[in-house]
C-alpha cells in the first residue's frame, strides 16, 4: 500500500520541473540533510551531505524516457517502451563509479485477456519468470522463480491477491523464507486505511505495520507506525497551483533515530 510507504527523507529538499512542450521536459532537484553511514554501533551515524540531481525527461502515450545524473557520479535511466497492446519492455539502470555497483535491468511484461506474465533478466546472471491468472472476477493467483548466477541462488514463490470496490487482500510465501500478508481498507473517498505483515521462517524476523491515507481537498497526508516502533508521516500541501510543500518525518524508538525533513516542489 502507498500509505506504508511514504517518501520519508531528512533535511531539505527542493525540486523544480520545466516543461519545455508537451512531451519533453527537464527537471533539477538539490538535497542537502545528513547520510547515514554503516557502522556496527548500536547508535546512528551520520554525516553532513549535499546533492544537485539533473533529469531530463520524454513520456510519450507509448515511450518514457526518464533519466537522472547526481553530482556524485551516479547515472539512472529508465525506460518504458509499448511495443503493442499487450506487450510492454521496460529497462533500469544504475551507473555509478563504486566497482560493483553499477546495475541493469529488462522487463518484459505481457498482459493477456486474464492472465499477465513477466519475464527479467539482469546483471549478475539474474534471472526471473512470474505468472498471474485471474481465477474469478475478484481472485487471482499465480507464481514466480528466479535465478540468481552471481550468488548462485534461487527460489520459488506463490502469491494470492482478492480485490473489490473497497478492498484489496494480498498474500505471498518464498522458499526464501520469507511470508507476506497485506490488507487495504478504503473508508471513503478521502481516507484509505491500511495494514501488513512480514515473516521470515527461517530468520524469525516478524513486523507489522498499520498505515493511513488521508486526501484533503489541499493537502494529502500518509504514515504509518510498525511493531519495532518506528512511526513515520508524510505531508503535501498544495500552495498553489504547480507548487507544493512537503513535511516528512520518521521517529524509530528503538534506534533512537529521529528523522525530520521539509521540501518545496515547483512545476
């Protein structure tokens, strides 16, 4: 669910988009906030950081093209190409000057009367295959394997998902270990509420996380809290017409974590 998700950053943000016409446009965001670096301390550490991030944009009925360069190197790309009606590709990548890291991705989704099926292929030798078929109007049931060559890994997975006007129910299970279950309540119009639950069998690891979507006529607001008590909200306020502002913070009890940050997003 959205609301179990919401785009939490720390510091300041700031985004602006140009639409040079209808198709093409070029977008500048600039971060500045503090970069968590790993360590094995039971306390946070971070370090003072700052971005410029340039993006240039092309979404076409049947192509998007998104890509974005950071002032530390790193290069994203994004492609979504409509071959036919039902046969879509789409491609990611990640260059960046840390060895190792730089990373590809192709997906090709094919989309049938009652059925849809994805097939990926990755660097590292990886490999992934999934299935979904709608079993009823509401039901739908289907599966995945992957190949992992670089780690020599691989698994199976199954999944469920029951959708009606005011819900959606979905679960998964890996030969991974890992067993997902999520449920999506919408209220009314305006509010949408929402819960999940994660659980590793072979780790132990168990969370649960509740989460809520609010939609005001000028403002938007989304959190949630899980079971390792971290609470976290997300707010967008609409100023004016093409600006909006952005409040987001994350408060993890545990880790003694506190995450606040505010933005402003132009065009």
């Amino acid at each position: 669910a959205v609301s179990l998700k919401p785009e939490t950053f720390e510091g300041l943000r700031f985004d602006f988009t140009k639409g040079l016409n209808q198709k093409f446009s070029l977008s500048h965001s600039v971060s500045m906030g503090p970069t968590e670096i790993p360590s094995q301390a039971a306390e946070t550490i971070k370090i003072p950081t700052s971005h410029y991030e340039f993006g240039a944009n092309y979404i076409d009925p049947n192509l998007m093209l998104i890509g974005r360069v950071l002032t530390d190197g790193r290069l994203n790309a994004r492609v979504k190409w409509d071959l036919t009606d039902n046969l879509t590709v789409k491609a990611n990548a990640q260059l960046t000057n840390e060895p190792h890291m730089s990373h590809g991705m192709f997906n090709f989704d094919y989309k049938g009367k009652d059925y849809r099926s994805q097939f990926q292929i990755g660097n590292g030798a990886l490999f992934g295959a999934s299935y979904f078929q709608s079993v009823t109007p509401h039901l739908s049931m289907g599966g995945e394997v992957f190949w992992a060559g670089q780690h020599r890994k691989s698994g199976i997975g199954y999944a469920g998902r029951y959708e009606t006007d005011k819900m959606v129910a979905t679960g998964q299970v890996a030969s991974t270990g890992m067993v997902a279950l999520s449920y999506v309540q919408k209220v009314s119009e305006k509010v949408s509420l929402a819960s999940d639950f994660m659980y590793n069998y072979m780790s132990k690891d168990v969370t649960a996380s509740v989460g809520y979507d609010y939609i005001l006529r000028q403002c938007r607001l989304r959190g949630k809290i899980d079971s390792n008590g971290c609470t976290t909200a997300f707010l967008e306020e609409r100023l004016n017409m093409g600006l909006n502002f952005i409040l987001s913070a994350e408060i993890d009890h545990k880790k003694k974590d506190y995450k606040f940050g505010f933005g402003l997003t132009v065009g």
